[in-house]
C-alpha cells in the first residue's frame, strides 16, 4: 500500500555570509516512517530543520504539506500547522509540573474559567500512554531524569498533534537502556502515521529505526536510500565523499622517555592515582559513570588541583595549583565541554586560537601581525573550515569548534595534551581527522592523554590503557592486551590486571 506523501521541500537555498548553507536540497516525507538525516557537522542539517519549522526563511525554494504550498514566517506559526521540534537542549520549565509543562499555554478550563487541574493531569497522562510512559503528571520537571524529559518532550508534541515531529541528536545524552526505550516510543509513534526526522551521527541507530535516509554533504542533498538496502560504508561515503579505509589512522609507534609520571594523586573522588606516559605516547582512559575518569583530567590540570601525590614533568617535581601552573608546566587540556569550557564562543576564530599564548607569555599587550600569522598558520594546517579567521566560534560546526580549541593549545606546543571525550559530538568524518591529528601530534613528539567513553577509539588509538572504577585505577592494560571485555570487566570492577 502506497503510502500518503505529508510534506515535500522543493529547491530549497539558505546562505550566510560567506556560506551557502543549502543549495537546492529536496525531500519529501511520507505519513507514519522515520526519515533519517545523515551529515557531517557543517552539511546543513540543523539549518534544513529551522527552515522547515520557520527559525530561518529560505530565499529560493517551496514547501508543500499535505498537497498544499506553505510558509513558515515564525516558529509558531511551523509549530501551529503541525510542526514539532525536541531540540538537544530541551525546553521546559523546571519549577513546573509534567502536567503543566505538557499543557503549557492551552491550560483546560472549567465552565466558570478556572484551571481545570483533573483535565490537565488526565490530558497529559492520556498523552504519555501513547508513548508507554508512566510518570507522575504532578511532579516537578526538575525531578526527572534526562530519558523522562525528552519522552515528555515528545508526548508534549503528540498531545499538540504533531504531524511532523523532528529529533534532533535524541540519544546523545542516553544509556543503552534509556536509547532502547527511546527506539520503542518511535516504533508506535510510527503506527499512529506520525512522520518522525531523526538526525543523529550515530549510524548504528539508523539501521535500528529509520526506514530511509536522506544525506547531506556540504549544503547539498546527495542522495536518499532506503535503510534496508545500504549499509555503514555506503553512508560514511556518501557523507564525506570519499571512503575511509582506516577510521583510525594510527601510525605512530616511536615513544621517549617518561615525560610525564603521576604517584598517589588524590583528591575528592580520586584516590592514589599513579601512572606514567613516554613522550609520543597515547594513554588512553576509560571508566563507566562515575568511575572518576572524567575528573582525572582536570585534576591534572589543577581544576581542581590534587590533594595529595606528586606529578613528575621530564623527572622534575611540578606543583600545579591551577590551570596557570599547569600550562606554565607543559600541560594543555581539552574539555569534553568545548561549547562551555573550551571556547569563548561569541570570540572569533583569531582571538581563541591565541587565547593560551596570550595567558603563558604574560603579554600585556596585544601583537596584531602576530595572531593574524597564528590563525592562518592553524586554520591551514588543521584544516579548520572556517569563512575567515573573523568569523565568531559560534558559527562554526562541532567538528571545527573542537580543530580551533586544538589549535589554541597546539600553538603553545604543550609536552602533554589532556583530551576529555576528544570526539563527543563530532561526525564519522571529522572524528577521522582528530585521530590523524593526534596521531600527527604523537609523531612530533607531544604525548596525548585520551579520556573516552567510546570504546572503539580506545581501543584503537591508545598504545596503553587505564582503566578507573570508583575513583580508583583498577588495572592498567598494553595494546596487545587489550579487548573489550577485558576492559569492561575492569570497569565495573570485576578484574585487577596490573600489567603496566
């Protein structure tokens, strides 16, 4: 049975200073699928979305829904006609209750024009069971977890009859279980004939739930497959236009001597850390929630600085007490947070790059000609994807965000770079090129520290391993030993290898 065609965009072009962001991209959408939209950062993904529910008006092109031409002057006005968008950042009000927040601004009346509250708790309860959800309508949104504010999310949307209802990065904040319930919810959204986009750079998810994807490169629509008769190579290719042989092009092999050498660093939930790096060396780290691998990081880096313990630079003692000793010391530290932590973003591309320089040489005055040749030098060599050096940080994709904040350390050519969740957020392609960077940094001699949650890369970029469960290294691991379940067992405390 040939399903019914619900919106079609036809031609549509949207640019920016400097940047054509869509050039005549064309999709239609069909009553009851999930319609997959697959791109690096930068291919026009988030910008195809804002067109389509009124953020930004597209100056060429139509959009056609339900056989008829429309526009979407505003949000609302995308929102009114069926339109709905759970964005990464939810929006909700914290001090209000499920109900309040499913319900917001069509509050149900009694007959004297009052607050209905039995209608509005039964409303939104009726609302969630279309989704298997049980919570509490009389709850707090501040109480629930991150999975129960996105599926009030979209029960909100389904309450407001959605026609179209776009996911944005919807499991990025998820566990396994929490994703699985997520694909189940999209499953009998899918019976109801309500049309769901599902943008992700989680391929994997696609094949889970998507019945076709659509896929974007530079602006442009290249090509649209149904899921079933693709695969993971084809739709890596398609997005990067070209086919990456080697996801993780490690090379390296030549390591120093010790540059670094950590003994019983404690600090509030880290206890009796110790280990060593060689110079070329990538050390990588793992832990599960909680594990304390994410604060190791900054610890090191004096954010806050350790307790107890000694750290070792070139054989030297060092006491770094903050992030200005640390730097001072031969340290650079990538946050997992690049958007908060990393960057400024309203600066431009110029003024992050030379942000550390700036802060180790102590110079109190600004050297024009100088940050200029910086911003050049990096934005060729990384291949940062920037309009100019002008443009502000903000308005860069993810992946080039996290290029600038390596640059800005890069320039002050660190001994040891700490990198938090190096490719959190970034796409298949961009997380290649961060791995030939790193590999690149390892061969001039800087040594990489790489705290990561996926297992993949740990596996394949570390040339040794340390594994963290509750606060503490539960065993360390060499390249040839290492393997998933082995790491895993070790993150949940189930093996103590002392292998260095």
């Amino acid at each position: 049975m040939e399903k019914r065609l619900v919106f079609k965009a036809e031609n549509i072009c949207k640019s920016f200073p400097g940047v054509k962001a869509l050039d005549n991209v064309s999709f239609e959408l069909y009553e009851g699928e999930v319609f997959a939209i697959l791109g690096e950062n930068g291919a026009g993904k988030s910008t195809f979305i804002k067109v389509m529910s009124g953020v930004y008006q597209a100056e060429e092109g139509t959009l056609h829904m339900d056989g008829k031409h429309v526009r979407f002057p505003t949000p609302r006005s995308a929102f009114d006609a069926g339109i709905c968008v759970v964005h990464q950042e939810f929006s909700y009000v914290a001090e209000l209750t499920v109900a309040e927040n499913i319900m917001m601004s069509n509050h149900p009346r009694n007959k004297y024009g009052f607050v209905s509250w039995s209608k509005m708790y039964q409303g939104s309860i009726d609302a969630m069971k279309k989704i298997d959800l049980e919570i509490d309508p009389k709850m707090k949104m501040a109480y629930c977890s991150v999975a129960q504010k996105q599926q009030i999310e979209i029960a909100k949307s389904l309450y407001w009859n959605a026609k179209i209802l776009i996911l944005d990065e919807p499991t990025s904040a998820l566990n396994n279980v929490e994703t699985e319930n997520l694909m189940n919810c999209l499953d009998a959204i899918k019976k109801s004939g309500t049309v769901v986009i599902y943008i992700t750079h989680k391929i994997e998810e696609l094949f889970r739930i998507s019945d076709r994807v659509g896929v974007l490169r530079d602006g442009q629509h290249v090509k649209t497959l149904n899921t079933a008769e693709t695969n993971k190579d084809e739709l890596i290719s398609l997005m990067v236009g070209r086919t990456i042989h080697d996801m993780y092009p490690k090379q390296n092999s030549t390591f120093g001597d010790v540059v670094m050498k950590v003994e019983n660093l404690s600090s509030r939930n880290l206890k009796d850390i110790s280990f060593e790096i060689r110079r070329g060396e990538i050390l990588g780290v793992y832990g599960l929630m909680g594990s304390g691998h994410s604060e190791l990081g900054a610890m090191l880096f004096g954010n806050p600085p350790p307790t107890e313990g000694n750290i070792f630079i070139d054989g030297e003692i060092v006491r770094i007490k903050n992030p200005s000793q640390a730097l001072l010391s031969g340290l650079a530290y990538v946050p997992s947070e690049r958007k908060i932590e990393g960057l400024v973003l309203s600066l431009t591309v110029l003024q992050n790059i030379v942000t550390a320089f700036y802060q180790k040489a102590k110079k109190h005055f600004l050297d024009l000609p100088y940050e200029k040749e910086a911003a050049k030098k990096w934005i060729d060599r990384i291949r940062i994807r920037t309009p100019s050096y002008e443009t502000p940080a903000s308005s860069l994709s993810g992946g080039n965000q996290q290029k600038v904040v390596l640059a800005k350390w890069m320039e002050i050519n660190p001994k040891v770079l700490i990198m938090n969740e190096p490719t959190r957020g970034i796409d298949v392609g961009s997380k290649s090129e961060i791995y030939q960077l790193l590999d690149s940094f390892c061969s001039q001699g800087i040594s990489v520290i790489m705290i990561t949650s996926e297992m993949a890369e740990l596996l394949a970029m570390s040339d040794k391993v340390i594994v963290m469960h509750d606060g503490r290294i539960s065993s360390h691991f060499v390249q040839g030993e290492l393997s998933q379940i082995k790491v895993v067992s070790a993150a949940i405390g189930e093996v103590n290898n002392e292998t260095a």
